[in-house]
C-alpha cells in the first residue's frame, strides 16, 4: 500500500569458536580432559520493529517473533558443544538452535520458530562399520493472522540410530530407523501424531568420475486428524497415514573437465493412493 510505518533495525553477526586442544593437548590432567571438549557459537539475526520505547530495540535476541512491535525478523542462532571432535573412535555433540522469521506480508504477519535441543554421538566399531545415534527435543511454532487454520505450535522429539558398513571411500551402505512423536499444542487443537521409519542408503563415490547415491525407506504414520491442512502437511511431513514408501536415486557424473550432468528419480506410495514418480535432470558447463 501507499502507508509506510516508520521501523528501526539492528543486525548482529558474530561467530564464535573454541578449541583448547591447541593449547592444551599435549597437557595432563585436567588441561587434558578439557582439550577434548569444543564449542562453536554462530549468531546471525536481523530485526525491524516500531519503536524505542525501550532497549529492546537495541538488543538483537530479546523478543521472540510473537513481538507486536516487530515487524519483520530473520534470526538464526546456534551453538554446538563438541567432545572428542577429532577422534576416529568416538565423538559427541550437542546442539541448540533457534530458527525464527517473521515477514508482514500486505494481508498480515506471517512467523514462524523452529527451537530445538539434539545430543548426536558415533562410534567407530574396527575400520569399516559404525554407529550413530540422535535425539533431538524442540518446538515448531507458526503464527499467520491473516488466516486461520494455519496456526500451530508443535511439541516434537525423535530418536534416530544407524548403522553404516564403509569397508573402503568409495562405498557406503548405511541403515536407518527413525521413532517420532509430535504433539499439538491444547490453544490449537492437541493434535498427536506418531511416525515410525526404517530405511536404508547407499553411497559409491568414483574419484573424478562420478557419483550414484539411492534410498528406501519405509514410514508408518499414525495421525487421525485431517491430513488435508496445513497443520497436517506438517505433522505427516508431507505423506500419508498409514504405510508409507519413499525412494531417491541420484546420479552425477562428469563428462569432461568442464561439463557435468545430474541425473534425479524420486517416487512415494501411500495406502489407498497412486505411485507418484518424479524426476529431473541438470547439465552444468563450467568455464
């Protein structure tokens, strides 16, 4: 429109990275034990709101997008706790981010938040086989006053184990379970759904050649509000209820020193419902 509001921005970019073990490595006791560990700190936020009724106009971290002084938002916070990071034995990791936006669009605000919480470790069984392990805790948010029924706050949390087998670099095969519960919240509706998957992947990388990557996966989904919402599409992750088959092929080889082409299949079948197929293809000149 012809209306323009008035707003003061701030920005923050900072990036953060921790490693004792260039100091203390070679220490005893407890240098040692506290050279395994490492963090990394990445802050990027962007912020326009209404007024300077406060310091909160000033501080970049402050309000969350549900803020009626803000008017639009891109924030991406993360930090990563590292232990053995560099070790081929065993390593672990903890995560925390907070992913926020927030755009007024001309019929209202439309933000969203995704937080979470995720503890990730692997083991190194002998050479050639592994074990991963994650567990992730957060809270996705969406807030559009323009419509309704597309509001949703959802509680979620997953664990997700593998096991690969990678007797050399050039081929891996790994398989993949995934348990999933998510949980409305009770101000919209107190929603559940619950996810169950189990898949494989494969990997064989050529030196200068070419690549081929595929996976399976297999998903049973227990969900029995509606499906054909937005607040549906989120909690089935754009399947079905009931049983559901994915698969992804993807083939990538050069041809010569400067062109390259891609080749993409994926498919999905849900019960009661036909095989959707899709594919593409990409050739990239380099000069």
């Amino acid at each position: 429109s012809n209306v323009y509001v008035k707003t003061f921005s701030n920005e923050l970019n900072q990036s953060v990275f921790w490693r004792p073990e260039r100091l203390w490595a070679s220490k005893k006791g407890a240098l040692k034990y506290l050279s395994l560990f490492s963090n990394q700190a990445r802050f990027r936020v962007n912020r326009k709101t209404t007024g300077l009724e406060s310091l909160s106009a000033f501080n970049p971290v402050q309000d969350g997008v549900r803020d009626t002084n803000l008017i639009a938002t891109s924030s991406s916070i993360r930090n990563s706790l590292f232990f053995n990071r560099t070790s081929n034995v065993f390593t672990a990791e903890y995560n925390f981010q907070n992913a926020a936006s927030k755009t007024l669009l001309a019929s209202g605000f439309d933000a969203r938040e995704n937080k979470y919480n995720e503890i990730s470790s692997r083991l190194n069984i002998a050479r050639i086989f592994s074990l991963e392990y994650a567990y992730q805790r957060g809270d996705k948010v969406v807030n559009a006053d323009y419509v309704s029924g597309r509001n949703y706050d959802i509680a979620y949390f997953y664990h997700k184990p593998s096991f690969s087998f990678q007797p050399n670099t050039k081929f891996r095969l790994s398989l993949e379970g995934r348990y999933t519960e998510k949980k409305n919240s009770a101000d919209f509706g107190s929603e559940k759904a619950y996810l169950g998957e189990l898949g494989t992947s494969l990997k064989y990388n050529q030196a200068e050649k070419g690549s081929l990557q595929a996976n399976f996966k297999a998903v049973n989904i227990i969900y029995r509000s509606d499906p054909n919402s937005p607040l549906g599409f989120e909690m089935l992750e754009a399947l079905k209820p009931g049983i559901n088959y994915t698969w992804t092929v993807g083939y990538q080889r050069s041809l010569s020193n400067n062109l390259q082409i891609s080749l993409q299949y994926t498919g999905r079948k849900s019960e009661a419902n036909r095989t959707i197929h899709s594919g593409g293809m990409e050739v990239r000149a380099f000069f």
